[in-house]
C-alpha cells in the first residue's frame, strides 16, 4: 500500500513538472494606440509580464519568447535581446544589409555581434557561447556555421557606382566552417557555394 501512495505522488508530482514546464512560454501583443506601438509580454493566463515603453523601443521583433525578446532600442541603436527585466543581453546581428531583419535563433544559436563588429553566437536561453571573434559567419545548419576572412563589400548596383547603395553581397577570400562551440574545423580552399554543397547546406541557404 506505501509503495503504490509513493508511486501516485510521484506520478502527480511529474504531471506538476510537466505543466509548468509547457507554461515557460511567453507571448507578444502589439496594439496601436494615436499611431504609437505598444508591446506587451503576456504569460499562458494571458497576464502582463512586461510592458514595452514606446519611448525605449522602436519594435519587438518576436511573437512567441522563452528566455529573451529581440527588440529596437532607441538609446542604443541596433537590435538587442532583453530579458523580462528588460537587461540588455547582447546585441543581435543584423542579417540583410540595409534592412531591418535581425538574426532569429537557428538550431539553438543566434548570432550576436559586439562593437567592433565581429561576429559571435549565444544560445536560446541568452547565454553567450561563443564569442564574438568572427569578421563572417553564417547562421548554424545542424552542427556546423560558415566562416569567412578576408572579405570585402560589393554593392548590388554596380552600373551606376555614382548613387549611394546600402545593398551588397559579402564575398570573402578564405571560408571554413567551425562547431556549435565555436572550434574551427576547416579553412578550406572552396568558394562559398562550393563549401555549401560539401556540407550539405541546402541551396537557399
């Protein structure tokens, strides 16, 4: 008879772990009031967590959070992860030059980047795991990211050089590819293209 009482309240006390386990998420809503967004943060009872003020944050750039949300900062310019207590964790790495498109997590890593504009990584729950050291680097796909050095800006419009473009391809000298932890595996004497085909990325990557 113990042992069964024993089982069930370890039985009740896993379905407990299980639900609060499901209740981590948080979720954004946005509403517009005299043409100013406000952004709220809401947990699965549909409570307020946090309040986004409009006079801090440009946008919030998620819908659905664990650990963090990636918002534009007025003071500091540029996209930044915040926690519920609104800590700046690390800035968020802009993806499309000359677009608002800020990096989004990709097999538990997120690209980061620091004031010298190297490029880093942090995991889903806003931990930095590997520092910002890299001049290019592609999101992670399964194990591995591509790296670049040497590289140089070219800007899509090259027929009339003389307009001012913030659109252009990055294409470097040297590429390899490094592990989750940030290790180089390979410089590698292949192109871009050809480095992605040897490891498998798919080709809209």
């Amino acid at each position: 008879m113990k042992i069964l009482i024993k089982l069930v309240c370890i039985l009740i006390c896993f379905s407990c772990t299980q639900k609060v386990a499901n209740h981590e998420k948080f979720f954004v809503k946005n509403t517009v009031v005299n043409g100013k967004s406000f952004y709220f943060v809401v947990d699965y009872k549909n409570d307020t967590v946090l309040k986004l003020d409009p006079a801090k944050y440009f946008v919030c750039f998620d819908d659905t959070i664990e650990h963090y949300l990636v918002v534009a900062s007025r003071k500091r310019g540029g996209w930044w992860a915040i926690d519920l207590k609104e800590n700046f964790l690390f800035q968020v790495y802009n993806t499309s030059p000359g677009e608002p498109s800020p990096d989004k997590i990709s097999y538990d890593r997120i690209r980061i980047i620091d004031d010298d504009g190297k490029i880093g990584f942090a995991d889903g729950k806003g931990n930095i795991v590997i520092k910002p050291q890299f001049e290019q680097v592609t999101a992670f796909y399964k194990d591995y990211a591509i790296i670049g050095e040497k590289c140089r800006k070219i800007p899509w419009d090259t027929i009339h050089k003389d307009l001012e473009c913030d659109h252009y391809s990055i294409v470097c000298s040297k590429n390899g590819y490094i592990d989750k932890s940030g290790n180089i595996i390979e410089i590698v004497d292949l192109t871009f293209e050809q480095l992605k085909e040897k490891l498998n990325f798919p080709k809209k990557f």
